[in-house]
C-alpha cells in the first residue's frame, strides 16, 4: 500500500518513549506511529458505525420505547424497580 508523509506535534514525553521503543524494537519511528495510528482507527471505527447505523434506523423512525429503555437498564442492573 502507499504511503503518504504527514505532520503531526507530539508531546515530549511521548515522543522520548516513542524513541526507546524505536532503539529496543529496531523499527522506524515513523512505523511504530503507523501502527498506532492504525490500531487506534481500528479500535474507534466502531463508533462511527454504530452512530451512522443509529442515524439510519432514526430516519426510518425506529426508536426503543420508553419501556424497552427502562427494561435494559433494569436487565443490567443500572436501574432500579
């Protein structure tokens, strides 16, 4: 896949560390913010499904009931009788 240069600021302190990790694991800098990047999307992706899949079911006007909300709450324990 190809590779596009960007810029980003990072805090000293990370970036240090950033620096021994690269010296321990002989990977690039530049690698090791990929991955991170990478695994951070992977990790978040799941919100902006599951907002543009709400928005979706919102414009269809599929909504819970309020008795359906206070039941899974009360399934879960959040919310008393």
């Amino acid at each position: 896949m190809k590779t596009l240069p960007i810029t980003a600021r990072l805090n000293q302190d990370i970036v240090k560390k950033l620096e021994k990790l690269s010296g321990a694991t002989k990977r690039s800098k530049s690698f090791l913010v990929s991955e991170a990047v990478a695994r951070y999307l992977k990790e978040e992706e799941w919100q902006i499904l599951a907002i543009e899949e709400g928005l979706q079911q919102a414009e269809k006007g599929l909504f819970a009931s309020d008795k359906e909300v206070t039941q899974f709450f009360k399934d879960r324990g959040n919310i008393e009788n």
